[in-house]
C-alpha cells in the first residue's frame, strides 16, 4: 500500500514538467486520487485557480521524495552563481518565500512539522552543492550531521535547521554566490559547539539567559568564544567571515548582546541573520497548541526585534518580507 506525504502547492511550478505523480486528498473518504502523471504539467490558468481556492497542498508518494526534493532544489540551484540582478534578487525572494512564508503560515501544525522537514531536506540539497563548488565546509560532514540530526535529540537537529534557515534567508534577501552560502551554513553548523561543554542546565536556558543565575548567565554569555576556540583547537578551518558570525551571532544591533556588546553597523550581517534563524527554530520547534499559533509566534518575535531594536531595522524588513 502506498504511504504519500504533503507538499505545499507552491512547491510545485505550472507549465513545468514534474517528476514525479502528483496527488490531491479526499478527506471526506481519505482517498488519495491522482492529479497528474510523472511527466505532466500543470498549466498557469488552472494553477491559479487552485491557488485562489486555498488549496495549500499536494501529495506525493514517499517513493518519489527524493526525487521531489531534487525538483524543488534545481530551482533555487538555477539562481545560484548567476549575475546579481535586479531580477535575480526578485526570483530568489519569490522562490525563498514560496518556500518560507506559505510552510508557517498553513493551518495545521502539524503540517507545518512535515513541511519544515520537506525544507530542511531541499536546503541540505543546496548546501552541499554549493560546499562542493567553494570547497568551504565539507560535504561529508554536513552529510554525518543530518544523519546525525535524525537520528539524534533536539540539540542536534538545532544546527541543521538553524543551517537550512540561515541559508534560506539570505537567499531571500538576494546574495546568491556559492562562498557566501557555505560560509553562512558552516558557521551555522558551528555555532553553539561551545555550548557542549557547558552544564545541561545552562544548555537548556540557552534562549531564556534571565533564568539563569548571575554566575551561569556569564558562563553562558562566553560561548561563542569557546565555539572559536575549541574549533581552532581542533584545527577546523574557517574563513574570517565564519569566524566572525560565530563570535557575534548574539550580539544585538541595540548594543544589548553578547559577548562583546557590539552596536550598530560594528555587527555583521550575516551575524544578524543567524541570531534570527537561531531564534526562528527555537520558536519552530517549540510548543505549538493550536492553529495559526506558529505564525503568530514568528510574527511576534519579529515585532519584538523592531521594537527592541535588536536587529538593524533595514535588513529586518527584508527579512521579514521573506517570511511574513
């Protein structure tokens, strides 16, 4: 018997020949009927009526996943590497946010569970692509840390996702070289080593410092030091970019993170876009209660960044752009 898995509509392009069969869903008698045959397309006129009748997914068999997902990667890898245009930047933002926006904000939670998983295995398509071509990172390794992430406990799967959304979203705001997507997704794979070697109490309060002691919070508040040091330690190679979005990965555009209060332009970019992917997952993978719960999350914590001035105002309305 054949077990099928949800994809977003979006995830699918019209006037594109798909690669494999694609399925609706009965729900009234749980059937699951084909739509179009491996080969097939849909045209525009007939996308765009689906669109417009809120129908948020499809179905494919789990036999073909692997094969979607290599679909849905070879349109983002299409724009990566090519001139940064003008029109670049708008069909990168349009992709990534077909991809970002549409997954938070579906109806069901646990859908959007299965989604997010969908991107984290399109993401890793794309990073270890792009770590071949700029021999920054290994392709091995990241492969052992998603294995890793599978199998293992939330600690684990963190850098992935963190990795697979960091490189999201500078997609979305427009850079598109492979150099600067390895060097975001490996400092995203390294940026809390530091924290396993920390107590699990510590650990655990890592995106709550306030419920921490004094003491613990300032043992904390040195972690992205000990990331640098244990990985020169172990003679990771890092570029300078690397090695500045691991050290500043915490530090708030208003002056109030750590670990060296930074202020201002002082704090990479890149930097900033790691603190929200990290923040994002840790609000993904929190507890969800009810419908619609998960966007109004994320769009709470990016309305607490504008507030609080945590992240430089220009590039958090880019950002959220991609995602709201």
């Amino acid at each position: 018997m054949d077990t099928f898995v949800p994809i977003q509509t979006l995830d699918v392009e019209a006037e594109k020949q798909i690669t494999f069969d694609l399925f609706v869903h009965l729900p009234l008698n749980q059937k699951y009927i084909l739509y179009r045959r491996k080969g097939g397309q849909i045209e525009q006129n007939r996308f765009e009526k689906i669109i417009e009748g809120s129908v948020n997914n499809f179905f494919i068999r789990q036999d073909d996943y692997k094969t979607f997902v290599k679909y849905v990667a070879g349109r983002l890898q299409g724009l990566i590497g090519t001139e940064c245009t003008e029109q670049t930047v708008r069909m990168m933002s349009s992709s990534t946010r077909a991809l970002l926006a549409s997954t938070l904000q579906q109806k069901d939670t646990a859908m959007v569970r299965v989604l997010m998983e969908n991107l984290k295995d399109i993401t890793g398509v794309i990073i270890e692509s792009v770590m071949e071509r700029s021999q920054i990172g290994s392709k091995i390794s990241f492969q052992k840390m998603v294995e890793l992430s599978n199998k293992g406990t939330d600690f684990h799967k963190h850098p992935v996702n963190v990795a697979s959304l960091a490189v999201l979203l500078t997609m979305g705001i427009g850079y598109n070289t492979d150099r600067i997507l390895s060097e975001v997704a490996m400092a995203a794979l390294l940026h809390d080593v530091g924290l396993a070697h920390m107590p699990t109490h510590i650990i655990a309060r890592s995106h709550s410092p306030l419920e921490l002691s004094i003491s613990d919070r300032r043992l904390l508040y040195e972690h992205p030091k000990h990331s640098l040091e244990l990985l020169k330690a172990r003679r990771v190679k890092m570029s300078p970019m690397i090695e500045t979005m691991i050290l500043q990965h915490h530090e708030y555009y208003n002056g109030g993170g750590y670990p060296k209060g930074l202020r201002g332009f002082q704090i990479n970019e890149f930097s900033q876009i790691l603190l929200v992917a990290d923040e994002m997952d840790q609000v993904i993978a929190g507890p969800i209660e009810t419908n619609r719960e998960l966007k109004y999350k994320i769009s709470a914590l990016f309305d607490q960044y504008n507030r609080e001035l945590t992240i430089e105002p220009t590039l958090l309305s880019r950002i959220r752009s991609v995602i709201l």
